[in-house]
C-alpha cells in the first residue's frame, strides 16, 4: 500500500515537473520571438530595404524594451 502511494506521488512530481519546464519554454520563445523577426527579416516591420540600420535600430525600437 505504501509503494503504491509512493508511486502516485512520483507520477504527480513528474507531471509537475513537465508542466513548468513546458510553461517555460513557452514563456522563452514567445519572449524572444520579436528580435527572431527582426533578424528574419526587416521588411516585417516596415522599414525598406535601402535603408542600412542595424536591427536594434530598425526593429527593436518598435517594440517594448524587455527589462
């Protein structure tokens, strides 16, 4: 009886464990997806292609600053 309860609190500490890791990684990427963009691409944000700026000038600065 005791094993099996041990086991049930085993399986409960590894879902958790899943589910952070998961909230994590969701967390991260969708923080870091903006400057993924910018360095794609610079015509995503409307800036033309003649224009020589760097990323942090011609993307990042149309998004917010992350602290």
């Amino acid at each position: 009886m005791r094993q099996h309860m041990l086991n049930g609190w085993l399986v409960a500490a590894l879902v958790a464990l899943v589910y952070l890791l998961g909230i994590t990684a969701y967390l991260e990427v969708t923080k870091d997806l903006p400057r993924v963009a910018c360095m794609r691409d610079l015509k995503a944000v409307g800036k033309t292609a003649g224009r020589v700026q760097s990323c942090s000038t011609a993307c990042c600065d149309t998004t917010a600053p992350s602290a």
